[in-house]
C-alpha cells in the first residue's frame, strides 16, 4: 500500500517511460494515486500498477523505457536515498529536492526538437499508430504537441515524445503500428560481412568512390501550379479521381474532384498526370480517361459497403454498437468530428472504444477485390 510521502518509481502515461516520483495523495476509492516526478517538478495521476518501490519491480520488457535518472541498482535503495528525492511540504510551497542534479526545476521529460508547421510522423494516443501529421502548436510546459493528421483531417495532442521527423526514427517494435499512408523508406542491404573482415583500406576506398550513393532515395515533388489538371488519390478510399488543383500547400493541394464535385488536400505523391503513372494495383475511378458517368447501381455488395461513403469499405472497421461496418479513414473522421456514433446515436465515443478490427471482413473485402466477386458462402456470413 502506498502512503502520503512515499518514493517510488512510476509510470508516465504520456510516454510510457518510468520516472523516479513522490506519492502526493492516493485515491482509496479508485486506486489512483497522484504522484510528483522528482526529477522535473511535474505531477500526473498515475494507476497502482504502474508505479513500483525500485527499478528491480519494474516489467523486464520496459526496462528499456526508464527514464535515465532512474538508477538501475541491484539493491533497494535505503529510507535515507529515497529521502533525497522527495517533495518536501514546508509552508505550502513544494521544493525539489534532488540528488545529484543542481537543475531539476529547470528540466522537464522531454524536450521538443521541432517546429511549428514541421511535418512529421506522430502517434496518436487513441490507436497507438504513426501517422503523418503536421505540427500546430507545441506547449513547452506541458511536452505537449498539437497535430493534424495529415491523411484524414483529424487533430489530437500527442506527447513531444511520440513525434518523429522520419519514419526513420520509429521505434523498431513499433513498425507493425505504421499507417499505411507512411512511406516507409526503401533502404539498401547492408553488407552481411563480419566487421573484423572489413579492411581499413576498403573502408577508404569506399568513402572516396565517386559512384557512392546515399543508401535511400528521397522524392523530389513535382512542379504542381493552381489550375492543373491531374489525376489524384482521394484519401479516404485510396481510389484515383479525375481532378483540378485549386490551391497549393506545403505538403500537399487541395484538390476538387471534378466528376463529384467534392473538395480534399492531397499529398504531393497521391497526384499524376497520366493514368501510365498510377501504379498498377491501385483502384481507378471508372470516369478516369473517360466520359463515363457513375453508374446507377452499385456493384459492390451491400454487406462490404461502408455505412457512411457507401464504397467498398477500405481497411474495414465493425462497429461495436451492431452490425455496421465502415472505412477506417471514413470512421476517423466521422468520429473526431461529432463524437457520436452514426448508427446507435452514443455520443462521447472514441475510435478505440467503437470500432473493431474483424479480420474476416477484411478477408472478404481483399477477395472481393482481387476477384470482383464473392463466393456464396461468404454472401451467407
């Protein structure tokens, strides 16, 4: 049981990293317990099972994320270490009392290297996947973010933490959680030789090859200009439209959609000129190189259409409430933007608690691309 003045080491939900904290005042009723990390000055609400007595207590598979001021000893520290590090009262005003740090009130977890208007990879809180996004504004005293997801409209505030420059700098365990929108660079195979069969003179030949080339390949955007005819990738159903440029911004156009007459920003990469320049897997608009119209019905069947676009549903999503399904993109921004469910009429529901992932749906879905069509045991499902 944790008290009043109590030194541990706990958890901080904006980044997941464990930090050296102070037990401030616990909640018998919920169990929380609100805690000051002693090393930045700051104070959260953390739950009993992610605060521990001493590093050893900590789950071996989050070693790795401890905050470096935490010492990893093999023995407990004693009640005059822990002392150290408390808050200490003394007429109602709270002092940092730090061992071996004269900066403490000064630092805080994190500190943030970007920009205003940077355009990054962030992960939103709701899903834990990265996605494109651009900073709006960045609040210092809280290591906090504002961002917008580039690729589906929505906003969040993400920890500084879970901002990355590249799709580079994402964490290897966390890969498996990249938004399919994320270009994830195609990098060269490194050279599988042992380093102690490298020579000191290949090494130098190497750096002064004139045919030496950066391992990656970065893509130069195209000279766009307002009033363009293109032919652009709408980012809610990943389908190629007929379409005309109406204003250019700095990671992409907005874009109106000529043969619906519906308006969307565009990244640089999901617009050609030509349809040669669509990538062979990818879906085409029928009114694309032609003068042809929608047509009346639709051929997609009805259990695969999204219940908000009516498409064919693109990484599809169930909802919780019943039956429904929809497109995670059209989902996201459905949501983000009313907060209620379009089906049952909940309010205050998140992506995290209304949608679920059915990777039968999903089958059906990839089948009913790649063949146009579905077996009938599937239509009974």
């Amino acid at each position: 049981p944790w008290s009043v003045g109590s030194a541990g080491i706990a958890r901080w939900s904006e980044d997941d990293v464990w930090y050296n904290a102070v037990v401030d005042s616990v909640d018998q009723a919920s169990g929380d317990i609100q805690v000051t990390f002693t090393d930045y000055g700051n104070t959260a609400i953390v739950k009993s099972d992610n605060i521990v007595s001493t590093a050893q207590d900590i789950p071996t598979d989050q070693i790795h994320m401890v905050d470096e001021c935490v010492e990893m000893s093999a023995t407990k520290s004693s009640p005059s270490d822990a002392a150290q590090n408390q808050v200490v009262q003394k007429n109602e005003t709270e002092v940092t009392i730090s061992k071996n740090s004269s900066d403490a009130k000064t630092r805080s977890p994190s500190c943030c290297p970007h920009t205003v208007g940077e355009t990054v990879v962030a992960r939103w809180s709701e899903d834990k996947v990265w996605y494109n996004a651009v900073i709006d504004s960045i609040d210092d005293a809280s290591s906090q973010a504002h961002v917008t997801f580039i690729d589906y409209g929505n906003s969040a505030t993400v920890s500084v933490n879970k901002i990355v420059a590249t799709a580079n700098d994402i964490p290897a365990d966390e890969l498996e959680m990249v938004d399919e929108c994320v270009q994830l660079p195609i990098c060269l195979p490194l050279t599988s030789a042992p380093l102690a069969s490298i020579k000191e003179e290949d090494v130098a030949s190497s750096l002064g090859a004139p045919e030496a080339a950066p391992v990656c390949t970065v893509t130069t955007r195209q000279a766009w200009k307002v009033g363009d005819v293109c032919i652009a990738r709408w980012a809610e159903d990943r389908v190629w439209y007929n379409g005309e440029i109406l204003e250019m911004g700095e990671v992409g156009c907005l874009v109106r959609f000529s043969d619906y007459g519906n308006e969307d920003t565009v990244r640089d990469d999901d617009m050609v000129r030509e349809v040669g320049d669509i990538p062979s897997d990818n879906d085409i608009d029928e009114c694309v190189g032609t003068e042809a119209t929608q047509p009346e019905d639709n051929p997609v069947p009805a259990s695969l259409q999204c219940s908000l676009c009516s498409n064919l549903c693109r990484r599809a999503m169930r909802l919780s409430c019943g039956p429904a399904i929809a497109c995670w993109g059209c989902a996201v921004k459905e949501i983000n933007t009313t907060r209620t469910c379009w089906q049952c009429g909940e309010k205050e529901i998140s992506t995290e608690t209304h949608l679920l992932q059915d990777a039968v749906l999903r089958a059906f879905v990839e089948q009913f691309v790649s063949t146009g069509k579905l077996d009938p045991v599937h239509l009974q499902a």
